[in-house]
C-alpha cells in the first residue's frame, strides 16, 4: 500500500507537471495545479484500493491518474479569445 501511494503521488505530480507545462495559460496559480494532481492521484488510489482490494496495483495506479486527471480538468478555464454561446441564446 505504501508503494502505491508513492507511485501515485508521483504520477498526480508527472501530470500535474505535464498539464502546467501545456496549459499554464488556462489554468489558476501553478502552486494549486501542482498541489492538485498528487492529492487527486491520492484520493483516487484510495478508492480504487478500497473497491478493489490488495494485488491490483496497476489498477490502483490507473485509478489514481484517472482521478488526479479529472480533478485537474476542473481546474481548466476557457480560452478568452472566444465564447461560446449555447443554441437557444
């Protein structure tokens, strides 16, 4: 368990590293997308854990980088170049 949190922790923090890196123009403060990505790879190593039980590591770990991606996505802004207007506006 112990190897899964670090390894999750080190991907949240690979992909928040990678999503500051391409998208710093969408995103908040760099400090809160790289404080992000590994405790969303945390929380999300933590349920997939707990729903799976010990000896799925790499499903573990595939859960963890699901999780830390969607609460990096949440994070995104949309570009100011230009606004979208939904069909019934």
């Amino acid at each position: 368990m112990i190897l899964e949190a670090l390894g999750a922790t080190l991907l949240g923090l690979a992909l928040a590293w990678a999503t500051a890196h391409r998208l710093s123009h969408r995103l908040p403060a760099r400090s809160l997308v790289l404080s992000t990505g590994p405790a969303g790879a945390l929380i999300g190593a933590f349920i997939t854990h707990m729903a799976l039980g010990p000896g799925h590591a790499a499903a573990t770990l595939a859960g963890a980088v699901a999780v830390s991606a969607a609460l990096l996505s949440l994070l995104l802004r949309p570009t100011r170049g230009r606004l979208r207007h939904s069909a019934t506006a």
